[in-house]
C-alpha cells in the first residue's frame, strides 16, 4: 500500500500509507427537517435555549484576549516572550477593513457549534518567495467543499459563492476549525447535529403548538357526507370548513348539508402532554453541549454552591477547550504565514489566549507552599536559591543576607530615660469634621503598654545608625494633613457603604443558606457557608483606586514644593490592577470571617429543639450584634495601602527624572499612639533610593510596627543642593568649588 501511495503522488510530499475513508458529506437526512445545513441554522433562530447557548458560548470565546509569543527551538514553553509588535499581531488587530477580530471569530464560533465546522479566509499575497497574509475573512463552511484526495486527504477547498460562482482556494487559504466527526476526517459533526432530533422535535412542537393555539375553534373534523360530490361542490364545502377555524370562530355554529354528519377532532395541550415533551427535548439540547443549566437562568433547587461550580464550568469546561481548538488551528495555518519574518527563523512563533479558567486560590495557595518547601530544602541541602527556584516552577527573587548581630538584643531592657524616645511625635492637626468620622478607640493606632519592648535585633540592624546621620529636623518634616484628611474622609464614606449595602447583604446571603441547611439537617454543611463578596470588593477597589490617585498627585506636588522634580500625570502611576486584586482579597478575607461567625452562631443551635424560623432569627440577632470594628480595622489598613503604594509609585517615577538626589525618612506622626518599635526609626534616614527604604517599609509601612494593619508610618522624601555625578551624603554639607 505505501508502494501505491507513492506511485499516485508526485513531489516530495509524504501521503498517508493507506487510503483515508471518503464519505463526501457529514450532513445528517434523518428527521422531518434535517436534511439540510440550513435547517442547523434555522434552529438558532427558532429554539431560545438554543440560541441563548450557542450566543454565549460565542460570546465569551470572541472577548478572549490573543497574543504573539516566540521562544527558541527547543526551550520549555515557560521561556517564551511576548512581541507585542508582531506583524501577526496587527494584523489580528485588524483582519480586515469590515470586521474586528472578535466580530469574525464570534461568527465562525456560531457556526462552529451549529455545524460542527468554523472556517477563516486567509487572503495571501506573495513577496519573492515568501507568503504573506495580509488579511483574514470570516468564510460560511457550508459553501466550502474540500477536493478530497484518498492519499492526501485534500488538496484544496472549492467555495460556492451566493450567485453560483466557484472559488478555488489552497489548503493554506482556510483556516479549518472542526469537531471530531467520526465518519469523516475533513467534515466536522457539532451538538446540534448530534441532537438533531431532540432539535427537530423541539421546532416541531412548538409549530404544532402554535398552530394548536391559532386554530383555537377546532383543530381536525371528520365529514361523513351521504351523498356523493363532485369536484366544485367538495371544494366549496372545503372552503366552509377552512372558514370556521380560527380563534375568532371559537362558539360558533357549523351547519351540515342534508343528511350529512360533522364530528369535531379536537384536543387540549394537557391530553397531548406538549409541556413535557418540550421540556425534555430543551433538557436533551442542553445536555448536547453540556451546559451548565444556572448559566440559562434554570436556578430552581439548585443549591448555592452547586450553582457556584456550574458558573466555574462554563470558562473552564466550554471556553477553553474552544479556544484550545482554535489554537491549534491558527497555529497551523495563520502562524506559518509569518514565521520567517522580523529574523526569528530560528524561533518557534506560536498565537496563544489568555487564559480565561479562575484560579481556585486555595489550591494554588497549597501549590504555592509546596513549592516553597521544596525550593526551602534543596537550598538546604546546598543547591543555588536561583537554581532551586526554577526547579520548582518560583520566580527568581532577591535573598537578603542574614544579618549578624554583635550587640545583645534590647527587647528586654526596662524603658529609661535612656531608651525613650526624647520627643513623642504628634499628630497633625485636622478638621473636627473629619476627626469625627472615624471612632476614636480605633484611629489612628492601637494602645500598647509601656513595657520597653523595643526592635527585634534584626529590624534594629538595618537601621542606618551612624554619628553622621543625625535624625530628620521637624522642621524638615512635610505637612502630611492633606494625606491624613483624604484617608478619613474615604474611610467614613467606605464605611458608610459597608454598614448601608455590604453587610445587609452579606448577612440575607448567609441567613438564607442557615435556613437550606437547618430544613434539611445538613449541620455539617455550615463549614461551607460562603459569603458573596463581588459587590464589596467592587466598592473597597474603587475606593482604594481614587484615595491611590489622590495620594499619588498630593505626593507629586510634595516632591515639587521639597525642590524634587515635577512628575506629570501621578494619577496614571496608580495600578488599578493591583488595587482590585488586593481589594477582592480583603474582602474574602473578611466573607471567611463572617461565615465563620454565623457558622459558629447557628451550629450553637444544632440540639435546641428550635424550628427553623426560630434558629435564623437566632443568628441573625447575633449578626445585627456585631460591631464594625473588624471592617473598619481591615477596610482601613487596605486603605493606608493603597497610600503607601501611591506614594512609593510617584518616588520610584520621581527617581528616573533629573533633578537633585533624594534622601528618604521614616515619618511616623500620623501614628498617636506610637508603638516603641515605630518611635524607634521615627524621622531615621533610610537611604537615598526608594529601594532601600522599602527594606524597612516595603508596603509603605514599617515592618516590625507592632500594630499590624493599624500602622499609619509613611515614607517622606527631602532634597538638598547636591551634585548628581557624585555621592551625595545625608545632612552633610556640600562643599562649594575653591573652599
């Protein structure tokens, strides 16, 4: 057999070694109307769920970012890089003068799950001896028909145009996206040919239902005439019959001619039972495409959590193995078309999607820190951090040299005169207004006992500590008012939110899921109790992104007035990215706590006896109990940092202009109540980049405070006469030329 392949084909091309099945259609003709790629079509257009299903699934396949990578030959897709400015790039971003990218493949995807089949036109244009793409249309593949080749499967497409006309077009020409069909290679087989009679079933039966209604007076009737009629008179007593149908005839009488009998043929949407036969026919489509039945709008008896992972499906079971599929297909047939370009033969150039699955933050959390055990002991055992760190999939990150301490640790010593800070740093002085909007007992610090406690030794070690150094004047201290009234104004307003929307929220949410599982006795599923937290952390990332803006343009103008240079535009340094990211972990983190709670609440109940109504009201109560104090602690650390962040953007921004060189203090005067620790590198010079003072603040507060998410510490920045081209040291004075 492969004697005879190669004996058919001539070129150095290689065939398959036997011939491959030929079937010259994948289009069902079974069913009253299936018989046709058009009547696939059709019930898009007639079937709601259908179409509902096939819309999303187009929907949320075309939104899906792509992007152009390169790697070397050989190397692991994990050391690919992104170029951004690849032809294939642009011309994605515009594939023709008609359509954007996600126009066409939301196209191509609808057919692909009406008809198992999406295809792409790839118009080429030859340069020398290079193919070059220039630009890509969406092509029905139902006009298109492969020139099917037993040994090479095909050797070209021909395409029937709307006026009868034929196009040939290469194999490179089509970019052919397909099901499996398992009786044909070329031809792909979709759910809706698969379920082709539930379809037709469901069109049928809403026909016939329709019509069922329309008739409303009586559907059949049976004519029993005595006397034969001929031709004219049977059809004028057609005629009266067709007359009397209809709704607007429903009551009316209907006269016989003569001896003749009339019986009536009539029937009710009950006795035909239409309801449960559409209903199944609707439950066969969707179980075709196996999509979640919550993402229809089907919610009835489906508990919250199962509903939750029906959601998860639709990205992780549908999406992406489409775009897998797509992958795959334009990786063949669009990707050569630009692998010779820009020098990178030698690479391997690859179209890849943004992946769109979520993460579950608990296994990856898991996944983290068994990594990190592992990279703990193969460093151990003498292998290079960087080396560890690639062996078990962790980024590169810098290892700070542990810090050997030849004084003995002052932790233990009593408070003295001598160990005591000599000036309490003060708050500055700020509007009542403001003052009032956040309680006392909690702002701006915790109270702590003046027990002496001072750094940890290795907090204490990294302090720059030298005669020469001396503290920060007060007088150099900038006016951090306008930092603290726009953190208490968007903490009062945040808080409003929390205790007005959020928490009434939350808490219906968690009582409502109490109810399900104390009427059914599931006590063991209050472990997971799930608290929705999609609208607060919309509301603490908006907060957290205009109180970032805001700090970053009053950080800018403090940078300007302290003789630094002028950064334009610090409200675009803020990365909103960052501040949604870290609001939604804030506020899961606070969903677990109060789940925690309620959980707890109700379990206290599990033996009581109590009715239902009776346990709900019992939690809630307790609930209604809480103070905000947790919120207002958590909701407002998450504030001071996305101030910090701000202000640590606009420092690094204001390092890469010119202008005089920078030196950072520790400011901690938001903080009343300083704890020893932050009084202990109040106003101490940190370095004169803003890396080396983020040793010490690497959140933009102090590390070792021990109030945690209370801390209020800032990082300020001063300028001094200096030269750039050489060193410039701290609070010594610049020695002018000739002296």
């Amino acid at each position: 057999m492969p004697g005879r392949a190669s004996s058919t084909r001539s070129g150095p091309r290689a065939s398959s070694p036997v011939p491959q099945t030929i079937s010259g259609t994948s289009w069902l003709t079974s069913g009253p109307w299936a018989g046709t790629p058009d009547a696939c079509l059709d019930a898009d257009e007639h079937i709601g769920v259908l179409y509902q299903i096939v819309s999303r699934l187009a929907t949320r396949v075309s939104l899906t970012p792509w992007s152009v990578y390169a790697r070397a030959v050989g190397a692991p897709p994990e050391e690919r890089e992104l170029i951004a400015d690849h032809p294939l790039a642009q011309l994605m971003a515009t594939p023709n003068r008609a359509m954007s990218w996600g126009d066409m493949i939301a196209w191509s995807q609808t057919h692909l799950e009406l008809l198992g089949e999406g295809a792409l036109g790839i118009t080429k244009v030859e340069i020398g001896r290079v193919r070059v793409a220039r630009e890509i249309w969406p092509i029905r593949p139902d006009t298109l028909a492969p020139d099917r080749d037993p040994y090479e499967l095909m050797t070209g497409w021909t395409q029937a145009g709307p006026q009868g006309q034929r196009t040939r077009l290469d194999v490179d020409q089509v970019a052919w996206c397909r099901y499996p069909h398992p009786r044909d290679p070329i031809r792909g087989l979709g759910p809706v040919q698969a379920a082709m009679d539930d379809v037709s079933a469901a069109r049928l039966t809403s026909e016939f239902i329709n019509s069922f209604l329309s008739e409303g007076n009586f559907f059949g009737l049976i004519y029993n005439a005595r006397e034969e009629r001929n031709e004219e008179e049977f059809n004028r007593l057609r005629r009266r019959i067709h007359q009397m149908r209809g709704a607007r005839n429903a009551g009316k009488a209907f006269y016989v001619e003569g001896e003749d009998e009339a019986k009536p043929i009539s029937y009710s949407l009950k006795d035909l039972a239409f309801p449960e036969i559409k209903q199944l026919t609707i439950d066969a489509i969707i179980a075709a495409f196996g999509f979640p039945r919550a993402l229809l709008g089907v919610t009835d008896g489906v508990p919250r959590d199962v509903a939750r992972v029906q959601m998860d499906m639709l990205d992780s079971e549908l999406v992406h193995p489409r775009l897998v599929l797509w992958r795959s297909t334009l990786n063949r047939t669009l990707v050569p078309y630009f692998t010779p370009l820009l020098g990178r033969a030698r690479q391997i150039i690859e179209l890849d999607f943004a992946d769109p699955r979520k993460k579950d933050a608990k296994e990856e959390a898991e996944t983290t820190k068994t990594k990190v055990e592992a990279a703990s002991i193969l460093i151990a055992a003498g292998v290079e951090p960087a080396a560890a760190f690639r062996a078990v999939g962790l980024p590169d990150m810098p290892i700070r040299p542990a810090v050997t301490v030849t004084t003995p640790p002052t932790a233990a010593l009593p408070r003295t005169a001598a160990t005591r800070v000599p000036s309490e740093p003060t708050s500055p002085a700020t509007t009542p207004e403001v003052a009032a909007a956040v309680s006392p007992e909690w702002h701006p610090a915790a109270r702590y006992p003046e027990d002496g406690r001072m750094l940890r030794p290795d907090c204490e070690a990294q302090i720059p500590d030298n005669p020469d150094y001396p503290p920060l004047d007060d007088a150099d201290l900038p006016d951090l008012t306008p930092i603290q009234d726009a953190y208490l104004q968007a903490l009062a307003a945040l808080l409003a939110t929390w205790t007005d929307s959020i928490l009434p929220s939350q808490y219906a949410a968690l009582l409502e899921q109490i109810r399900t599982i104390v009427d059914e006795e599931r006590w063991g599923d209050l472990a997971g109790l799930s608290t929705p937290t999609m609208d607060a952390a919309t509301e603490l990332a908006a907060a957290m992104t205009s109180l970032a803006q805001d700090t970053a343009g009053t950080t800018a103008d403090m940078v300007a007035d302290a003789g630094g240079p002028t950064v334009e535009d610090p409200a675009e340094l803020v990365d909103t990215d960052a501040m949604t990211s870290q609001a939604a972990t804030v506020t899961a983190l606070l969903g677990v706590g109060l789940a925690l709670t309620a959980g707890w609440a109700a379990l206290r109940h599990r033996d009581s006896g109590e009715q239902t109504a009776d346990i709900v009201q019992a939690v809630s109560e307790h609930l209604d109990q809480l103070t905000i104090a947790q919120p207002q602690l958590t909701l407002g650390g998450a504030l001071g940092t996305a101030q910090a962040t701000a202000q640590t953007a606009v420092y690094t921004q204001a390092e890469t202009l010119p202008g005089p060189t920078p030196a950072y203090y520790a400011d901690e005067t938001l903080d009343t109540n300083t704890c020893t620790r932050c009084a202990r590198v109040h106003k101490k010079w940190l370095g004169n980049t803003i890396a080396d003072a983020r040793v010490l603040y690497p959140g933009g507060h102090y590390v070792d405070c021990e109030g945690g998410v209370r801390c209020r510490g800032q990082v300020v920045v001063v300028y001094r006469p200096g030269s750039d081209e050489s060193k410039w040291v701290e609070k010594q004075p610049v020695k002018e030329e000739g002296t």
